[in-house]
C-alpha cells in the first residue's frame, strides 16, 4: 500500500512540474481543515510565477475561492488542490489528474468523479497593482487587497472581502455577505459597485472620507455607526455625500442587513 501510496503521489508532482508548476504538499495552506472531516482528504499547493501580457482571469469553478493581492511586476500563483474520497490513494489520485492551466485564463480542470468524491481548486494570486482583473468563482469567497486596476469579479455561495482597493470594481455575489474596507481619504479611481443576494454588507469608512455612499437593502436593516447627513428619510436605502462627495461606493443586498461603521 505504502508504494501505491507514494507512486500516486510522485505522478501528481511529476505531472504538475512537466506544467511548470512547483509543488508543496507540505503547505500551510493545507492546515486549514475543510472539506469532509470523516472522508480521506488530500491536499498540495502548485505555485508558479508568470509576467502578465494584459488582463488576469481566473476561474475558479467548479470549486474553490480566489484571493488577489497586489505586488510587484510578475503574477504568482498558488493553486491549492484538495481532493476528497473514500481512501488516501484514490484521493491523490483524483488530484493528480488536475491540471491547471495559465494559457488565456487561469483554470484547473479535473477528472469526473464519484459520488461523495470531489475535488477542488483555489487560488491565492500576488499581482502588480494596476493590472485588470476577471475573476469567477463557484462555491468559495473572493478578496482583494490593494488592487487599482479595473475589477470585475463574480461568485455563487461565497463571501466577498474588498481591502483598500481602487480603480473601478465592480461585481456581485450569490449566498454570500460583502466587507468593504476603505483607506486614505477618497477613492481614486471610477468607483465600487458590488452586489449580494442573499447575504449582509459591511462598509468600513474612514473619518474625513469624501466619496458618494450609496447602500441598502430590500429586507434588512439599516445601522450607522456614525453621524450621517442624509437628505429624506432614512430607511432601508441610504444615497449620500461624505464630506465633499467623490466617487461612487455602492455596496447593496436583497436580504441582509447594512452596517456602516469606523475601521
């Protein structure tokens, strides 16, 4: 068994290095224990590093999460694949047979599998600041942290964390909640413009923040942390200037609750 075992796992490597991918099945990144904890589990992170020739895209479906974090001149990529099954071996062997691909987008794709056996793909990304981003995601959240270029992201069944970003970003989430956190004094770029269904909104504003605030909810309510003027009655939608106006930031929810509130 063990040389099953380890001949799964050296195909796995030696196919994802054939890909110019490095592979670490000891990450930290695989610590964190998701996935179904009475079923055998498998997990390795690939990394690559690649240099942008235009836009970043990524998909993440069927399975997984993307985070985003701006950095230097070159893209890297981990790709953490975790495979779930009945045993070890067929476990490594399920991801073995993932292959991701940076050709145009960035996408895994996978063997078929069994029932109550599954495989998953997410990815955290260093890229340069400014660059353009397409990211989708299926079953697992998206973040950004200090992006400036332009943004479009979409996800089904997974949160959304937007840190000190610019530029202009713009998506939405379904059956998850949105954390906007804001730096500095205005926004500089187009705007924000994010969307849930299901799900709450959390607005992180700065004092002495200028921008135009829009937010609110269909069913849900409405709290502020802090002194608002507000023209009109305030009730489940909230559209305003703070301090002398600026970009828009959007952030809105069919069902959940609003906070706006100080870092």
């Amino acid at each position: 068994m063990t040389l099953v075992l380890v001949a799964v796992a050296g195909c796995a490597a030696s196919a994802a290095a054939q890909e110019g991918w490095r592979v670490n099945a000891g990450h930290d990144w695989c610590n964190e224990r998701d996935g179904d904890p009475d079923r055998a589990r498998y997990c390795e992170v690939r990394e690559t590093t690649f240099r942008p020739s235009g836009r970043v895209e990524v998909d993440a479906s069927p399975n997984g999460g993307i985070e985003v974090t701006a950095g230097g001149g070159d893209v890297r990529v981990e790709a953490k694949v975790m495979a779930v099954a009945d045993d070890e071996a067929e476990a490594q062997r399920l991801a073995s047979q993932v292959r991701i691909s940076t050709q145009g987008e960035i996408r895994a794709e996978g063997p078929p599998t069994p029932r109550r056996s599954w495989w998953s793909v997410s990815y955290r990304l260093t890229v340069p600041a400014h660059i353009d981003l397409d990211l989708r995601s299926h079953n697992g959240g998206i973040s950004l942290t200090g992006v400036h270029g332009r943004t479009e992201f979409t996800t089904m069944n997974g949160g959304v964390r937007i840190v000190d970003a610019a530029g202009a970003v713009h998506g939405r989430t379904t059956n998850g909640g949105v954390k906007v956190s804001l730096s500095g004094s205005r926004w500089d770029g187009e705007g924000l413009d994010v969307t849930t269904t299901n799900g709450g909104v959390v607005l992180e504003v700065p004092a002495d923040y200028n921008a135009h605030l829009e937010t609110g909810t269909v069913n849900g309510g409405v709290r502020l942390d802090f002194p608002l003027t507000v023209q009109g009655r305030l009730d489940r939608q909230l559209s305003t200037d703070l301090g002398a106006g600026g970009p828009t930031i959007r952030a809105v929810t069919t069902n959940g609750g609003i906070v706006v509130r100080r870092p």
